[in-house]
C-alpha cells in the first residue's frame, strides 16, 4: 500500500508511533490499515492512539478493535474476513497482562470477547441521564452529552460501544448507580 503521508504531530493525533500517518489534514492508522487490508483508510483520534499506547504490542485491543469496527460499518464482507482473522489474536491476548495496562484495553478485551453487547439507545440515554446528575460526585462534564468517569476513567456519552462505557453491556457503575 502506497501512503503520500506526513508522519505525526501536525495533525488531531499527534503521539510518536511509526503507524501514524497525516493524510489531507486528518491522521491514520497504517497498522490498522494493514490489518484491515485492501487499502482501507482507518482514521485514528489523539485518544485511540493514547490507549494504543499504553499496552506493550501495537496489534491490541484498540488496533483490532478500531479495525473491526470500521470495516463492519463500511464494508460487511471484508469485516467477515477480518473478523475471522483478528478475533482469535485478540482472545490469545492475556487478560490479566492486559488489565495491568489499561483498564480500557481489558473492557474492550472482554465486550468483544462477549460478541460486543450493547444496551439499547433508550438505556444509554437514561445511564447518561444518572450520571450527569452527579449523584455520585465522579461525573466530569466533558461537552454536551460528553463527559468521563472519574471513579474509573472511562468515557460516558450517547455514542456506540467504542468509547463510550454506558453502551457496553459488559460494563457496569464502579459505584453501583447502574
Ligand atoms: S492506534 Fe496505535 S498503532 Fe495506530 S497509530 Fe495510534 S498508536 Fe500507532
Ligand atoms: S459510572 Fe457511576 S460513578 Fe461513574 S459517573 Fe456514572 S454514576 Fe458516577
């Protein structure tokens, strides 16, 4: 695959990885890309790539995970493919290493390791609806609809499972609200 790209740093991802990659003012995952195959373009944000690094092997939670996702939206047949592919590496993954690493990357680990449950957009709403009354003390507002966790660090929004703790039905309240 050929990459007329700009390595890191001007661009919304800016980490030092090899597998950035600047195309046209937005940043991208050449590893993810390569995984994918077929010359898919996988976009990357500032926070994927932090996540990414904090686990010791770049072919991780976040990588496979953006990955699969990606393709399942654009394209169904090569997600089948892939998803024959990179599902079993990530299940060889350790749990308790990874866990070490990034809680992130051991939720992920797990909700796909469960098939990638959601809860319906209606529960989504009323979690994030309990969470932003702050009940607890621990909800951030980060944007409207947006915010973090900080009783465990995860992201709480109305989006799909990706980053967002609430549409993970995997995943529950470090304090019991929900
Ligand atoms: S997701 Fe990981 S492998 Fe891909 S560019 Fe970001 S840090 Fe590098
Ligand atoms: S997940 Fe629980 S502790 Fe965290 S902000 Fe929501 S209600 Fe509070």
């Amino acid at each position: 695959m050929s990459h007329a790209a700009t390595r890191q740093s001007d661009n919304a991802a800016s980490v030092a990885c090899r597998h950035l990659a600047t195309r046209d003012g937005r940043s991208f995952c050449t590893l993810a890309e390569t995984m994918a195959g077929k010359g898919k373009a996988i976009p990357v944000s500032q926070r994927q790539c932090e996540e990414c690094l904090k686990c010791p092997d770049r072919t991780n939670a976040v990588t496979i995970g953006m990955t699969l996702i990606h393709l399942r939206r654009e394209d169904p047949d090569l997600y089948e493919e892939a998803k024959l592919k990179w599902l079993p590496v990530l299940n060889q993954q350790s749990w308790s290493a990874m866990a070490k690493v990034s809680r992130y990357a051991a939720s992920t680990l797990e909700w796909f390791r469960a098939g990638r449950p959601v809860r319906s957009d209606s529960e989504v709403t009323r979690i994030l609806r309990l969470c932003q009354s702050n009940e607890c003390g621990d909800y951030e507002a980060r944007g409207d609809d947006r915010g973090m966790c900080r009783a465990c660090g995860c992201m709480l929004n109305l989006y799909g499972g990706l980053f967002n703790k609430i549409r993970r039905a995997t995943e529950h309240c470090p304090k019991e609200y929900w």
